[in-house]
C-alpha cells in the first residue's frame, strides 16, 4: 500500500500532513511513504529528514497522486495553476483521500469526491469520543489558534498584559475576554492567563465553568437558558434569537471595559453567530482589540473583515486566517500524529480495512465507492 503526502498549494498554507516522525510506524504497518519534495519545507521539515525516515521522494506531483492508493492532505484538492490541473483529477479512481474537507459546506466538492469514486474522509468530522483523542485534528488545530490569538492581541494593544510596579507608577493588568471555551478559547484563556491578564469568558454552555474557573478566569453566563445549548458531539448550537439577544446584551458589559476580546463561537456547517455588533463596538474603549477566530467563517464580530485588521471607532478588529499555519513546525506535527492515527485505525496486515462498524471510521467517512455516505447524504442532496 502506498501513501503519498503531497505540497500543499493553497496561498499561505504551510503545514504537511505527515511529519517524518510520523513515517515509522506506518512502514512499520506495512505501507510505503511517498513524499513530494519540498513537501515539508515551509514547515522546516527538509526533504532529507523524509530520507531518513524512510519515505520515498517524489518530484512531479501527477506521479504522486496517481501512484498512491492513500493521499494525506491538510488542505481540500484545489486547481494546480503550474500544472493546469486539479488535484482530485490526478488521483486515482477508487483511492483514498484523508484530509480537512469541510463537506457540511463543500457541497460541490463531496459531489466531485464520488463521481470519482474516491474514498474520502474528513478530519474535521473526528467524533469526540475518548478513543478518537488522538486523531481528534481540530482541537489540535484549534488549541495553537487560542494561543495565538492572545498573542496577536497581546502585541496589538498598546498596554502591558501583566500588572506592573514601576517606580513611576503600579500598571493595572490588561482585562481579556473570551467568548466561547472551547479548545481554542480554554487555551486563549490559559494563555492570556500565564502573561498576566485578569481573564473573564463566556460560553453559552453551562457545563464548561469548571474548566474556566480552573484555568484562572472568571466565568460569566445568562442565566436561565431554557434550550439546550450542546449537541451531541459537544458542540455549541444555534441557539434561538431571543438567547442570542440575552447574550449580546451581557456581552456589552463586558465588552466595554475589555482591553482585549477574543471570540471563537462557532456552530458546525452555519455562518459564525454575531455576538459583537457595530454598536457593542462603538461603546469599546479606543485602543482595545478584538481577535476574531471565527473570521473563516464570517466572524463572531458584526465588522470583522476576514483575512484583515481594520480599525473602528478607534477599535483594532483582527480577523485572521488560518493561524495553525502560522505555527508551521508544531502543528504539522500534530496534525501528523492525529491523521497516522486514523489511518493506522484501517491498516490490517498492511492492508486497507475499511471497518464501517468502527464509529469513528464512519463518522468520519464522506464518500465511498461513488456514494455519499451517511448524514452527508441530506446535507449534499
């Protein structure tokens, strides 16, 4: 069985799905690594740490993708411009594909995936489950995003983090809020936390204040929620508009006197919810950031401007995109743990066994043998 691990080509994309201390066991499993060359390098993974590891090198990405019974991506197929290609038209049919397809919103894509025949599964759809911990790719990913994020913050505001005795005067702490304690917001938190902030959160989620409270912050919450704010997989949902107003309406307290805010509310396959309005942002202090993860997908912030720093009522408004990639080296190699795991869960014998049985192997399954699979089905039409 060959496993190919092509260059990622979509703009300011610097991971690599495999790293080469991920290649040993998969050899060890029976499988050959081919790796395009220059495939690690924005990640400072050079092609002789790949040799060393044991992968083979190759140097005409068409001769990968259709080489390998098994591609390893970071990033969904896109058009190769230097090839006048696309990478799914390159590999071959009734291989398998394993990457970040975002299939409740690449509708055309899922289409294209079985018209090819191409067994495709998404590393966004890992359910939570205790078993699937380690090839959970999106708390990886998500946990270097929270970080990040109160760096970006930390060097746009024009304020120490910490407290600071000085001979000239004692400064007060910055104040730090975080709206969602998810991954990326738990790590935003103890982050913000260790440089010294007076941390507060919010997350529509009742059940997540003990883990916010015990990473130094103070939590805040609307009080009587009716609905269930989780779904099943441990996810926040869309809540009703009403809940939505009840929240905002805390949110602008905090907000007012908040040096940085960071927001990272998502809801999985729907448009981030606002939890920030212009208004809410007139009434911010001048000087004060907002750090905007929810960016990719529209913005947690009514002025949010995705990809870009904008400044409003004397705001800075930061929507960046991407931010794993940014930490290159570090999230390659998680991400590389997390997507061996899940291929290493299919190998038998050096062999693809594909167990549909194995809750994490069909929840995470998107096509197969032509056919959309599972809840996809509804969602692609």
């Amino acid at each position: 069985m060959k496993v190919g691990v092509p260059k990622e080509i979509v703009p300011d994309e610097h991971r690599v799905a495999l790293a080469p201390d991920g290649v040993a066991k998969l050899i060890e499993a029976g499988a050959e690594v081919l790796v395009e060359s220059g495939a690690g390098e924005a990640a400072s993974l050079p092609d002789s740490m790949y040799e060393k590891a044991g992968c083979t090198m190759v140097t005409e990405p068409a001769a990968l993708y259709s080489g390998s019974d098994v591609v390893l991506k970071v990033q969904q197929p896109v058009l190769n411009e230097a090839l006048g290609k696309d990478e799914l038209d390159m590999m071959s049919e009734g291989s398998v594909l394993i990457a970040f397809l975002q299939p409740m919103v690449n509708h055309e894509l899922v289409k294209r995936l079985a018209q090819k025949k191409i067994t495709a599964f998404s590393m966004d759809a890992i359910p939570r489950i205790a078993r699937a911990q380690r090839m959970d790719a999106l708390s990886s990913m998500s946990s270097i995003s929270g970080y990040k994020a109160v760096l970006i913050g930390a060097n746009k505001l024009g304020k120490y983090m910490p407290m600071m005795m000085t001979a000239a005067a004692t400064m007060p702490p910055a104040r730090v809020l975080v709206l969602g304690a998810g991954v990326a917001g738990l790590q935003a938190i103890a982050t913000a936390h260790r440089l010294g902030a007076a941390v507060e959160a919010f997350d529509v989620r009742p059940v997540v204040k003990e883990q916010v409270e015990s990473l130094g912050a103070t939590f805040i919450e609307v009080e009587e929620i009716a609905e269930d704010a989780e779904d099943a997989g441990g996810y926040a949902k869309e809540l009703s508009e009403d809940t939505q107003q009840r929240e905002r309406e805390l949110i602008q307290k905090h907000t007012e006197t908040a040096d940085i805010v960071i927001t990272t509310a998502l809801v999985p396959g729907k448009a981030a919810p606002i939890l920030i309005t212009k208004e809410m942002v007139s009434g911010m202090k001048a000087g004060s950031v907002i750090v905007d993860l929810a960016a990719e997908t529209g913005g947690n912030c009514e002025l949010t401007e995705p990809g870009k720093e904008v400044v409003k009522n004397g705001v800075i408004i930061c929507g960046p995109l991407n931010l794993p990639s940014d930490m290159a080296l570090q999230a390659s190699q998680l991400y590389s743990r997390n997507i061996s795991g899940l291929l290493l869960l299919m190998i038998n014998d050096g062999k693809l066994d594909l167990d549909f049985v194995d809750v994490i192997i069909k929840d995470c399954c998107v096509t197969h043998q032509g056919e959309v699979c599972g809840s996809y089905k509804d969602i692609v039409g």
